[in-house]
C-alpha cells in the first residue's frame, strides 16, 4: 500500500472505529469458558448416581479415603490422557492444582529419588515454556520463583532442536510446559515427529527433568476427522524415558468447567512419589463426583459423541472468527493468524510492536480482549504482537460484532503504524 | 490389688485373651469415619439441584470462577464457624487442603505483610500442639519441616498458663494448633475462660502468630442440649487480634466424608493474602457441589436437625464403649478415660508404659486400634499411655465386641505390668 492508500484506510477506520466507540458496547473474547448451552449438554450431571454411590469394586464413593481415585474414573482419565491405567490418578475439580502442586513437590520437596530442584548443585532451576503459551502454567512457575525461559512454537510444535540444544546445553532446566493438541492459543497439534522427539529428551537432559504435558484438549475437536496425537507415553516407554513423562487433563470443558474430575498419569515411581507429599494435604478427592462422571461416560465412546455436540455448538463461533480475519486481513500483511481444528484459542499476531495499541482500541470500542503479553512468561511479549481471541463463551452474534470492532481496529493500528515508518 | 489378685485376674485374663484369639475376629476401632446408615442421611444430596445450578446471586455454578465460592455455600459456613460472611471462604472438599495451604503459605511464602517463617530472624519457626491431638495436623507441620511443641491438654482446653508462657518466652513460636469443640481425641470443649485467653493470646505472642482454629466437630452433638463453644472470633475482634484467628471446618461428616465442602474464616487482610496464593493454585472450588449442600441446608436450623438423626445413630456407640469402660476398668486404676458429648472419639489412657502394648494384644486378637503414639507429634507418645478409639464407623454389635476385647487386653497388660513392679 503507498501513503495515499495507507491515508485513506487510516481515516475510513478511524471513522468505523469512532463509531463503535459511540455504539456502548460491552463484549469479551478473552475467557476460554464454555458457553452455557455447553454446560447444558451435562446438566443430568448431577442426579447421575440415582441413589447408588457404590464404584465397581464396591468402594462407597461418601466415605474417605483412596488418594488415587475411584478405578472407572481412572479408566476414564487413562482413556483421555492415552496412558496405562495403573499409572493414571483420577483427582478433584482442578488439573491446574495437579500441576502446581506436582512442580512444587519436584522444586521444593523432591520427588522420590530426585532431591528437590531449589536445592540442585546446577543453580537455580528453569522451566522451558514455548511461546506463546498459557498464562497459568507461567503463573505457577512465577509464584514458586521459577526462572522460565521461551523456545519459539512451530506450526508442528514447540522448536525441538531450540528445545534440545537447550536442556543439552543447560542442567538447570528441569521441565518443559507443553499443550500438544489444540495448543493454548496457537491451536496447533504436535506432529508426530515432534512427540517422538519428546520421548527422547528426557535423555539429553539432566537426571529427574519432566515433560509437563498438559492435554487439555485432548478430545476437544471441531472436526468430525480430527488430528492424531501420537501417544507420548508408549514413546517413552520404548525409550526409556518413562519418568520423565507427566500427564495432565480433565473434564473442565467436557461436562462443568468448575466441577469436573481432573486426572494425571506419571510413571510408577514417579506417581508414588507425588502420592507421599499429596497425602499430607488432602484424604481423597471427591469420589462421588468421580462416579457421575464414570456413569456419564462408561467409555471413550461416549465421550466422544458428547464432545461432538460441544463442537456444533461452537464451531460456528470459530468459523466466524475466521471468516473475519480472511475478509478483513487476507493480504493485507497486518496480521497473522491460526486456523485451529479444535480447542478453545485462535492466535492472533499483528506487526510488531501493535498488540498492545491494538487490545487498547479495543478496549476502548467496548471489547475486551486478553492483556497484550498474558500469553509470555512474566506478561512481557518481546515483540508485542500475540492477541489470544476465545469465541467459546459469547453467543455467535456476540463474536461477529467483537471481531469486526477487533479487525478494524488492526486495520487502524496497522495503517497508522506503516505511515509513521514511511514518514 | 494385691500379688495374689493380681495373678488370679493375670490368668483369668490370659485366658480369655487365648480366646478371642482363636476366635478369628477382624474388628476395627481406628477411623474417624461415619458409618454407612450416617452417610445414607444425606443420600438426596446427589440430584438435590433438580437442573437448576444457579446460585442465588444469578453466578453459573457450572462454569468456572469465583475463588471464595458461592453465598449460599459462605453463609452457611460462617453459621457453622462463628464469623462474619465477609470472612469466610467456602472451598473444596478438604478443609485439611485448606489447612495445608494456609500453613504452608505463612511458612514458605508469607501472608501479606508477614514474611515467610523461615527467612525469620527468630529462627526456625515452632508451632505448639496441645496434646493427645490430631495426627494429620501433626502430620502436616512435619512435611513442611516445622518443629513441634507438646502442650497437655486439660479438661477445660489447653493449658493455657503453658500455651501463654511459651509464646511469650519464645518468638518462634508461630502458630498453634486446636480443634475447640470435641476435640481430636479427648473430647472436651474449650470452656469460656480458655476462649478468651485465646482471643488474647496473639498480643503475647510474635507479629504474624496464629491461632490455628480446626473446628471440625461444630455442631457434631450427641445432647439434645449440648454445650457452647464461645465465639472466638467476636472475642478477637474486641481484643484487636482478628488477624491472629483462622478457622476452619466442613461438611465431611455432615454429608459425605469424602464429597462435602470446607469452610475458612480468617481477617479480611489473611484471606485476602491467603487468596493471592490461592489463585495459582486453581480457578475455584466445586461450585456445584456447594450449591447442592445450600439446597440441602438452607439455615441452620435444617443442619441442625440433620446432625440430631447422626446422634440417634452414633449415640448408642459411645455408651457402649463408656460402658464397657465403666464395667471393665472403673475403680481398678488401671486407665482413665474421657466421656465425650460429642465429636468421633474417645480417649484412654492406660498405665504410663502400656499403650503399645495394649495395641499389640488387641491387634493379636484382631482388634485394630489406632497406632500407639499416632495422638502425638512425631508418633511419640513420651508416657506411652494414650490410645484413640474410634466406635462410629463399625456397627453396634462390633464396637460392642471390640471394647471387651479392649476392656479385657487393658486389664491383662496392667496386670502383668503391676506384678512385674510388684516383684
């Protein structure tokens, strides 16, 4: 475009953008919720048990005890998380505690034979987090004093050979943050060849380092032919590598995004170890709440025709955000964005230097966006380009109006930034 | 008794010992746990919704969010506590979750102004435990590497001429642990005087002490006109030591023991720094479920009522070990016991010396009881003498059986014990 053309887009959208500003707006694309016909899918939740509160193996779900979890929703989990069902743990409502308290048992209390991280002769630990990622996997490590340090994500994956030179080349670095289906935001499933990647790093890393796979998505597809996970877990067992591997996931945006059960599996050792410091903070998790969900789902069949009337429901929203972003921005060079086939994310990056003008206009337009950074370590994005749209949670209508605002307002931003550098 | 008598009842009892012996019992006076026809009183609760899952304030209890839990949940827990809904925190389904985190954050991250106990310049931090206490309590300072205190427990509380000369004397000391009501195991209630000694007590002792308040049996009554607890925290609100009070409770054995909800209460600037912690640690507690309890307990007066058909239920329990007791031990001197009107235990103690070994000819004659020491810090019991029976969880005729195995196992050891002194 030349300055005239740049000109002309500059006040067109300036005069779109003054108008939203007058319309009152009030949208939100920044919460990875589901919306509430979503929830609706699982209302028979509660009421599942009819009076009957007994497991399989005739455990009465009320009562304490069983730090593991009820066995058919174990069954569940090993299902979800594709991992041997021995090893898997069926917990509360939260895989994000899963996931804090098994980081800080490995940073502060030591897991089994590995002595805590704080206390390693390599120095103060680091955590490799590909970016962009999720802000709550960098805030556990933020609060636990954890020194994070970005690798750049592919289209298939975190960089592995960024990632290996890097745990070859430093011992401090103890794990890695990994979402690989449908990642948080960027929408990309790791390849193959980057899973089996994974299950060889443990090797060329210092003794007792964990791959934290968070498989938040793993049955959230859009698509009735979704992208295949290899199985990370099989990998590392052929490898070697088993105590290396640490699964998370959960039912959050399966049935209630408040209240559902979440699982982890880990290696033997490795899980008992977790289990010696998890029995000091809690008797059990909610069992009875276990057994609805083992009721809802008897198996992965079910499961998966439950997850393909979540994607009816919102695979619109996303068709809709991409609609926009092709009519708005195709071959404008404004902007580059992700073309998800599942999850809860659409990865947005403008031109360098714009995210944060462009959340601001937003914002002033009535549509609030995810803070420019949330999706770095520490909130600093170091070229302030990535924008995180969720369209789950606001009607459909809801999400075209956000996204023309959010569009124009790239435009505006971009039109305005490339003529004060011709200037 | 003298030499003679004794070896007649050290025969006489040997004898019957041989007996249960051969008699293959499998009895089980260990857990704190309700029985099966307690937990089947709130049967309802799973359905209790009827497919309405919002709370009274219109907040989807479904979806995520909300770190204090909902209204409904936080009134009753404030009814159940004693203090204002402004302060109360309604959790998941462990208060022992919540306990954990609270001592952990005071000792390894600090609570608002407080720094963390470890870096302080008093030195190692101590927490005093009145004893015979609670394991799991104990259990948690020794993960965390907090050294513990005894302080004796009187039937009035704790000694608090002892409690307030330690906190005094040492500025390390940071925290002690109570259960007020019924305590864990002897029984007793805190009488109005210890009350208001604690409402004073953080004025003695360092900045940043705390009153660890685990009021786990409040409305836990065997009476029909049981006896009060007084309102710490109105008490420390007159002192000016709110800041030094945190209590907690839950709905384990008022529902389910293991699927109800936890209760916190603590000043607005401790919850509040509490909370900062809390938020890496998850997005919230299982709304649903404290809906659920809300519905079933829409004030206090159908709680209390509810915890009457408990007492119709247990009550028979705790007579029978009391008789037992009475019938078996009064006027031999062998062992005092507590006769509580409340709460899930009784207390024993034998001859100083005799605990293990009581336990050990029970455990002979398939009586479990819980683990010599398990009362105290450290699993030491410095005298050897206390032993926790447990009588709600098994049925009438068991605990029945149980106690003359126990009765019969008491009077054995003692007499062995006095005739070995005696010779």
């Amino acid at each position: 475009m030349n300055a005239e053309a740049l000109r002309a887009l500059e006040v067109e959208c300036a005069q779109r953008h003054a108008e939203f500003c007058k319309a009152g707006l009030a949208l939100d694309l920044t919460r990875g919720k589901p919306a509430a016909d979503q929830l609706d899918l699982a209302s028979h939740l509660d009421g599942a048990l009819q009076g009957d509160y007994r497991s399989e193996d005739g455990t009465d779900t009320r009562n304490y005890g069983g730090l593991r979890g009820i066995v058919e929703a174990r069954r569940l989990g090993a299902a979800l998380l594709g991992a041997p069902l021995a090893q898997v743990m069926a917990g509360g409502n939260s895989s994000l505690t899963l996931m804090y308290l098994f980081v800080e048992t490995a940073h502060l209390f030591g897991l089994g034979d590995q002595g805590p991280w704080r206390d390693d002769a390599a120095g103060a630990p680091k955590v490799l987090c590909p970016v962009p990622g999720y802000d709550r996997h960098f805030a556990i490590c933020e609060q636990l004093g954890i020194e994070m340090v970005n690798v750049p994500m592919l289209a298939t994956g975190p960089d592995m050979d960024a990632v290996e030179a890097a745990v070859r080349d430093d011992p401090s670095i103890r794990a890695i943050w990994c979402v690989p289906k449908y990642s948080n935001p960027t929408g990309c499933v790791y390849d193959e060849a980057t899973v089996a990647r994974f299950a060889g790093l443990p090797k060329l890393a210092a003794p007792g380092f964990r791959i934290l796979w968070d498989n938040a998505y793993a049955v959230h597809d859009l698509e009735p032919d979704p992208p295949h996970l290899a199985e990370l877990f099989s990998l590392a067992k052929q490898a070697g590598t088993e105590d290396g591997v640490v699964m998370f996931g959960s039912t959050s945006k399966v049935t209630f995004a408040g209240a559902g059960v979440a699982f982890m599996a880990a290696s033997t050792p490795v899980l008992g170890a977790f289990e010696q410091r998890l029995g000091a903070l809690m008797i059990g998790p909610d069992k009875v709440n276990q057994l609805r969900h083992a009721k809802l789902f008897p198996d992965m069949e079910a499961l998966t025709s439950h997850m393909r009337r979540h994607a009816a429901i919102i695979q619109p929203k996303f068709e809709a955000v991409q609609e926009a972003l092709e009519a708005g921005l195709a071959g404008t060079g404004f902007a580059t964005w992700t073309r998800p086939r599942g999850g809860y994310f659409v990865s947005v990056d403008t031109l360098p230097g714009l995210a944060r003008e462009v959340i601001r206009l937003a914002a002033d337009a009535g549509v609030k966006l995810t803070p420019a950074g949330a999706t770095f370590p520490y909130g600093r994005d170091p070229e302030d380009r990535n924008i995180r749209l969720a369209p789950t949670f606001p009607p459909l209508a809801d999400v075209r109006r956000a996204m023309e605002v959010f569009i124009n307002c790239v435009r505006l931003a971009s039109a305005r930034a490339s003529l004060q550098e011709n200037s």
